[in-house]
C-alpha cells in the first residue's frame, strides 16, 4: 500500500473496507459498511486527491457512499474515505491529512468544536456558529468551514410548510449550534428554546434563544418545529433521551426534524423513533439524509470551487436511499 488512498489486492467478492486513523496513520481495515464494489479506491490519475469523514464511530456514516457516487459522476478520479479517529487522535489526523494532500475532510462527532484550535483559518460562518464540519486543505493551510446550518434549512425547505415562530432544538454539540445560527438567521424573530442535558457553559448570543433542561422540556409547548441533533439513536449513541419526549400534545403544525440518519438495531432505510412518533401523529417529520444531502453538496463546492450540478446532486441523494 503505497499511501492514504492506494489499493491492496483486488478483492471480487467480500466485504467492501474502511479506514482508521491511529496517530496520523491511515490503515485499511475490511468491514461491512458497504457493498464490495465501494471498496476499490485504485487512484486513477496524479491529480486526483484523497477526501474523507473523520468521526467516531463511524462505521454508520453514509457521508462515503453519497460523495463516492458524486466524484464518480464528475469523473475527478478523486477518493472519499471513512476515517475513525479517536478524540486523542485528532491532532494528528488533521496534520497527517493535511501532510498527505488531501483535498478536504468533513468531520462529525465528536471533532465538530475540538477541531477549531488545530486549524490554520476558520471562516466567518463556522466562527459565528463556534463549530467545524467541513475542512479544506489548500496552499498547505488548513481551513476551517460550516455546511451544516444552510444544510439544514434547505432539507427543512424540503417538509413544506412556512415560518418558523416556536422552534425546540434538543442537543448541545456543534450540530445544534449550527441549525440555532440558521433558525436565528432565517427567521429572526422566531423563539428557540435550546434544550441541553447540562447546563450550556456558552449560551447563544443571539436574541430569541433560551436555554432549558430536559426537566423543563414539557413546561410549554414544543412550537412548531422540533429538532433533535443529539446521538439519540444513532449506532453506538445512547438510546433514549433524558426525558420523555411525548409529541401527543403538540399541535397538528409541529414539524419534526431528527438528525439521526442511521437508527440503531433497525434496518437502515428505517425512520427513526422519534419520526415513527411523529408520522403515526399525522406530523409533518424527517430524519436527517436531507441536512447530510445538503451540507455534502456545499461541502462538495467548498472543495472543488465548483457548482454542483442538479444531476450530480441527484446521484448523491440516490446514494443515500
């Protein structure tokens, strides 16, 4: 293996593989994250770069499938790797990736707020909303950028429906930040309770934002939207919340948005808990592939210093079906 995205042997049947990152090491590990085909990574051309998703865990991502379907149809030659890197590895991952030439890397829990001091630059939007999720390596800096807040609200276009006034965002981590930034940016003169299973040591700037606990969470009505952007759910997260969250009092405009993607014990393609709830309500509800959809696609433009194109766009959102 000659580096961070060369091929061992061909494999024709098999477990597809990915990757780990252990003190700025890349190693190649068979898993059975994705089918076999996704796992050939032969670099086709000396121009091609290496891209990738640092998290952990990471074996649920399906940030790989849904940019491995976009470079191929750009046909850039280029590679996007899943990376699983441990918090005390992050140092190391983000120099080792920017030693190597690698184009970019998004990042996911738990790396979004501890990667802002490892980066050389951050962008106004990602220092306005204190968390990172994109990275682009360019003339050997290291800059910090955020996709998800305007990702978000382009999947949230996508449940219809109009002004948001009454939002409850559950969750304290660099996802909740983002869609806060977002909600305040779009709708400024929403009301958003910010609900967190501590006390948040930096509340929002932002006017219209109040912080609660979980013990608090019923003491007025949801609003009209609900997000959760905690780990509730997700493969390797907890499985329930702090407290109950009981949709059956909350009004027929109450939209959900769950920025789980992957639940845990069910079948991929299954809706989240906290979206069956919803739907068996009649609520409007979604998990989280359109956020993941859309932040890919800016992160994607952020890269190449392009515009995606709607039929790329199109393959990535197929990816993620």
């Amino acid at each position: 293996m000659d580096g961070p995205c060369a091929t061992p042997k061909r494999r024709t049947s098999g477990p597809a593989y990915t990757s780990r990152c252990i003190a700025g090491s890349c190693l190649l590990e068979w898993n059975e994250w994705s089918r076999p085909a996704h796992g050939i990574l032969l670099m086709t051309s000396s121009l091609a770069r290496c891209f990738g998703v640092f998290g952990h865990p990471i074996a649920h991502s399906r940030s790989p499938a849904m940019h491995t379907a976009a470079l191929t149809r750009l046909g850039l030659g280029h590679r996007y790797l899943p990376f699983a890197v441990a918090p005390a590895d992050l140092p190391a991952a983000i120099a080792g990736a920017k030693a190597m030439g690698f184009g970019g890397v998004n990042l996911t829990v738990p790396h979004k707020q501890a990667v802002l001091p490892l980066l050389d630059d951050v962008a106004d939007e990602a220092r306005r909303i204190g968390a990172v999720n994109t990275v682009a390596f360019v003339g050997g800096r290291a800059i910090g950028h955020n996709t998800d807040g305007r990702g978000f609200l382009r999947g949230l276009s996508e449940l219809g429906a109009g002004e948001v006034t009454r939002a409850t965002v559950l969750g304290a981590g660099g996802a909740s930040r983002a869609v806060i930034e977002a909600l305040c940016s779009a709708y400024p003169r929403a009301q958003i309770r910010w609900v967190s299973r501590t006390p948040l040591a930096q509340e929002s700037s932002r006017g219209g934002v109040r912080t609660c606990s979980y013990a608090q969470l019923h003491a007025e009505p949801l609003g009209d939207l609900l997000v959760n952007t905690t780990t509730v759910g997700m493969p390797g997260g907890p499985t329930e919340f702090p407290a109950t969250i009981d949709l059956a009092g909350s009004g027929p405009d109450l939209r959900v948005v769950d920025l789980v993607y992957a639940p845990a014990a069910t079948d991929a393609a299954a809706a989240t808990p906290l979206v069956q709830q919803a739907q068996r309500l009649g609520l409007s509800a979604q998990d989280g592939r359109p956020m993941l959809l859309w932040q890919g696609v800016l992160a994607l433009a952020t890269w190449l210093d392009r515009e995606i194109e709607p039929e790329v766009v199109a393959v990535m959102r197929a990816a993620l079906d």
